[in-house]
C-alpha cells in the first residue's frame, strides 16, 4: 500500500457518474465527501508510454491550468506545479509510500463548501492534525503483476485518495479495504464507496465516529486538542446497534513508531534533536514504504508540536526540486527527504546529515544498530548504513530507555508495548522542552507581582504567559493593551529556576538547544501561532469587558457620531471574527455585543443608520 504526493480536483476525460456543474452547485452534493477527500484518482503506468491520469472522482473536480501543467513530476513551484507527480511517484520501485508535496500558494482548483468550514475544524484540531488550504496529502495503493497481454509483461495501476487530513493510518485502512474491490470490480466500486464516504458526518475534534464502507463500519476517535496526549482506544458507541461490529483503530494519524525506529533506537534522540533544529536531512531506504515511513516518523517525534519545515517521504531524482536540492552553490533547505536511489549518497554528499537503513531484518535476532559516522566517510554507493553527521547532541542518551527497549526486543514484548515506551518518551522530551516557554511559577501570577496575568490557553508557555498584559489593564472603550515582546536572553535567565531540569532527568546542554531553536523554523512558527492565540484572546477578552460595561447609553452622551460608528464598526469586526471561530467567546457574549450593536445604532440619526444597516 502506498501513499502519494500532491494532488488536485480535476476534470477526467472519462464521465463517472457524474452531475451537471448547474445540478451540484445547485445540489451542493458532495459536501460531506469532500470533509474527508478531495477526490479519488486511478493512475496507469506503461513502462513505454509512461503515466497517465486514467480516472478522477468526483469526476467533475478540476485542476487549474498551473496545476495540470506539463512540469515535471513532483513540483511545487507555481507553474510548474503538475498532476503528474503523484502519477509518477505511484510507481516507483512499486512498493508502498507516503508521499507529501507542498504549495507556496492555495490549490486553484474547484473547493468545496465544506472548506467554508476548515477553520471551525483547526479550532479544536491538534496544530499538528489541522487542515493547510496549501497541504495536498496522498495515500495510494500500487499494484503491480505479471500480465501476458501488455507489453513488457506487468500490469501496473494505483488507486490515490487526495485528502488534505495527514490522516495516515485511517486513509491506509481505508485503502485496503476498496483497493482490493476496486481492482476487482473497477468503476462501479469506486462510485458506490464514494458515495458511502458522502454519507459520513464531517470529522471533528473530540468525537468518535463510525464510517460504514463496503459493509465494515470503522470506529475513529478525532482528535482534540484537549485530548490527553496517550489516548485510549475509543469505545464502541452503546447507542448504536451496528452490524457488523466495528473495527476500532486505536489512532487515526499514529505510526507504528517503534517498527520505524528499530534500526535506528541508538540515535533516537539525535535525530529528535536534528527534527527539532529543523536541520536537512536525507533518510536513504530500501524501498518507498520504507523512507515514507522512517520520515513520517520523524515528523512526528516533534508532537505536540508542530513541523514548520517541508519533508518529502518519498523523492526522486524527477522531482522538479531535484536540480534546488542538490546544487552545492548554496546551503541545503530546511527538507527531509526520504529517498531510495542510492544515486543521492553521491549527489547529496554536501548535506550535513544522511541517515542509510538497511533491508528490516526478519529473524528474532536483535537489529544491528546503525552507527554514527562523520559525512567525510560518505563517498562511494555502497556506503553501509548509519547515520553520517558532524552534530553533537546537546543532550546525553537516555541509555535506561535504549536498555529497556532492547530488552523488550529479546523478551519479545509486543510492539504496541514497545511503541507506547518510545512515544512516551518522545512526547515527555518534547514537552519538557516547551513547558519552561509555557506557564509562570505560580501560574496566574504575573512577573511584576501586580494580580493575575491574562493566560491565553490553558496550556499555553510559561515565558509567554508572561508576556500577556494584567488583566486590569483591559478596559471597554480604549484598545487593548500590547503583548510584550519575546527577548531571548530573558527567558534564558528564567530557565535557571523554571528550566527544563524539573520535569526531565536528562543532562546535557539545554541552553545551547535552546539558542539553536531559536534560529530554526519551528520557532518561528511556535511564536507566530503562539503570538496569534494570545492576540485574539485579548480581543475576546476586550468583547467581555465591553459587554459587560453597565450603562452604554451613558457612555455614548459625551461622545462624538464618529466614536459612536468607530465603536459599531469594532464590535462588528469581533463579532466576525467570533463567528469564524477565530474569537473564543462564548454565546451569550455573542449575543450581548449584538444587542449593544442594535441599541447604538438605534441612538444614531437616520441618515447614519441608513448607511450602517442597508436594507
């Protein structure tokens, strides 16, 4: 089974099923299938006359003409952004792959209404789960057999699901269950399960859902971002009498981490350390499965948060960014890539850190760790496995858990087992890491001792909490207040007494982890989110305090028309941005400040009530 690239609504040359553009937009219909995909493809492959886009469903999604282009395959530049990667990536090497491709701009092609509704979704979303209108991922089931009757002797075809959810382990699921048919039956499966999936309820944060397809229904817990982070798996709903029973997928997006890491344990940590510097890095695999798998891994060492770099489970020397990423005339990009052309140890010989894995090894024995070599010994194709770096981890092994892990292997502990030790682990380094960025020594208490400080979240960073002006500084009818600004050499000196000593055991150099963070992506993006959250709870907060305020009509004798309409024009504002849950306000509040709306107007002259309500 594999997964794919990029990919995008287009119009296919043969019709299935399909509806006048007049009757959907009339109709709205597919509006629950688009919730969890953009469309479903079939891409054929002649060894002679290369790929091709055999099929699209719903058939009448289309791709712009920037994204049908002729580029080559792979692309995510503008113009040269074409459908034909993951026509491509499908097949190489055949096996299976996780492929993901990015685009600096939104996908031109058709949306559908439930895209109106993507920000309701990323408002309860974990940041790592939310849908990116920029984000194409691909999940695709390859097959490949011997056929008499074609040229060359092999059929060749993939069945793609274009999704923009990284929901990896349901689409895989999902996959197994309508490839087998599709390949089968071909046509009318793949309309009857599209229209099965246009029946699921739209996916949200918190919920459990069965998703009845092909007479197996599948029971999913969506992720929240109040989920505690070791979820259990969801129980079967008892208000529901379903038949057949559901399969339960215990996680909708996780990895089997431990079968990703296995060949790698001994520098787990070095490469959590490198995921979060967002260093380059090169995962040299066996075969598509595996690099997608070993960088998908990867990505997700960093949960809770969230990768701000661009990764590539599966690249290839056709990738439009091919001639970018191996030029030596400038430094690397901020990328993984996951790669199987041993071609790229050559190619790629200036990156600072090429991870080689071998074939998995399938004897009870335990797996030979890959060693730690330095890039000067990365010359010829046949380079052993390793991983080939000059960075020093700042931290010291956690050897107790590589010891506990290893033993598991020779006691054959079930993996589940392994894999809940080693997330447990990523996940408390992780957090260790952010907490001293998240609450204060005594949480609500502001650093000068002047009352409490307003916290955005309630796991929102110690140093940003810090940040956030006193609560009594946000008054009705003045601005709110400014969010100090983030000095680094501040929240060093707290790490002293608020570091991340407390709730680690790990030594090592976290000062100098922490300078480096700073220069990295993941930064970046962790502040401007973080930024963003605490900006619009003051906004909320300043809608509280104005509906609060006892007597408006008070308020507004001494005031000039202007000011009146300014403060119409503010509450409307907020009032939108509450309504595109992009406020967290409660309902009650929603409707006072509409009824403060109301009254203000009221007491304005009919000429300026003409303008602020037009009939």
């Amino acid at each position: 089974m594999d997964a794919l690239s990029r990919a995008g609504p287009r119009r296919a040359r043969g019709r299935l099923g399909a509806a006048s553009p007049g009757a959907r937009a009339a109709a709205a219909p597919w509006a629950r299938f688009s919730a969890w995909l953009e469309c479903v493809c079939v891409v054929t492959f002649d060894l002679e006359l290369g790929q091709a886009l055999e099929l699209v469903y719903p058939s009448d999604f289309r791709l712009t003409d920037k994204e049908v282009g002729p580029g080559p395959p792979g692309s995510t530049r503008g113009p040269e952004s074409s459908w034909s990667s993951p026509s491509f990536l499908c097949f190489r090497k055949a096996a299976s792959a996780t492929c993901r491709s990015l685009t600096p701009t939104q996908c031109g092609g058709q949306r559908s209404p439930w895209h109106a509704e993507d920000r309701h979704y990323n408002s309860g979303a974990p940041m790592s789960l939310q849908r990116e209108p920029a984000h194409y991922f691909g999940y695709v089931y390859f097959r490949q057999v011997k056929d008499s009757s074609v040229k060359r002797g092999y059929f060749q075809k993939s069945l793609v699901l274009v999704s923009r959810l990284p929901f990896v382990r349901l689409f895989q699921a999902l996959l197994s269950l309508i490839a087998p048919e599709y390949f089968d039956k071909l046509a009318p499966c793949l309309e009857a399960v599209c229209n099965e999936i246009d029946q699921w309820p739209a996916p949200m944060p918190g919920q459990t859902l069965n998703l009845p397809v092909m007479g197996v229904v599948l029971q999913v817990h969506v992720p929240s971002r109040v989920d505690k982070p070791e979820y259990s798996p969801p129980k079967q709903c008892s208000h529901e009498n379903l038949l057949p029973a559901p399969v339960v997928l215990t996680s909708v997006h996780e990895l089997d981490l431990f079968r990703c890491f296995q060949p790698v344990l001994t520098h787990v940590q070095t490469l959590w350390e490198l995921m979060l510097l967002g260093e380059p890095l090169v995962v040299l695999a066996p075969s598509p499965a595996m690099s997608s798998e070993i960088v998908l891994a990867l990505i997700s060492c960093l949960q809770p948060l969230k990768f701000c770099c661009d990764y590539r489970p599966y690249f290839t020397i056709h990738d439009s960014e091919f001639k970018e990423f191996t030029t030596r005339t400038q430094a690397p990009p901020n990328v993984v890539l996951g790669v199987t052309n041993p071609f790229f140890i050559k190619t790629l010989q200036h990156w600072p850190h090429i991870l080689r894995v071998g074939e998995p090894k399938m004897s009870g024995d335990l797996p030979k760790q890959v060693k730690l070599k330095k890039p000067s010994r990365l010359k010829t194709l046949d380079t052993k496995p390793g991983l080939y770096t000059a960075y020093s981890a700042h931290l010291h092994r956690d050897k107790a858990l590589l010891k506990r892990l290893l033993k598991g292997l020779q006691k054959k502990r079930p993996w589940d087992t392994q894999t809940a030790l080693l997330r447990r682990h990523l996940l408390e380094l992780t957090q260790s890491f952010i907490i001293p960025l998240v609450r204060p020594g005594r949480e609500g208490e502001g650093a000068e001792g002047h009352g409490p400080r307003l916290t955005p979240l309630p796991h929102q960073e110690h140093y940003m909490a810090s940040l956030m002006p006193l609560q009594k500084s946000i008054t009705p009818w003045k601005t709110p207040p400014q969010i100090r600004p983030f000095r680094q050499d501040d929240f060093l000196r707290s790490l002293e007494h608020a570091g991340p000593q407390l709730t680690c055991i790990l030594k090592g150099d976290w000062l100098g982890l922490y300078r480096r963070f700073f220069k990295s992506p993941h930064f970046d993006g962790w502040y401007r989110q973080r930024h963003k959250e605490m900006a619009q709870k003051l906004e909320a907060l300043h809608l509280e305090a104005i509906c609060e305020a006892q007597n408006i009509e008070t308020w507004m004798k001494d005031k000039s028309e202007v000011e009146v309409v300014d403060l119409v024009l503010k509450l409307r504002e907020k009032l939108v941005q509450a309504q595109g849950h992009q406020l967290p306000v409660k309902e009650a509040t929603l409707q006072r400040a509409q009824l403060y709306i109301e009254t203000v107007i009221g007491s304005l002259p009919k000429d300026l009530q003409a303008v602020l309500c037009p009939s």
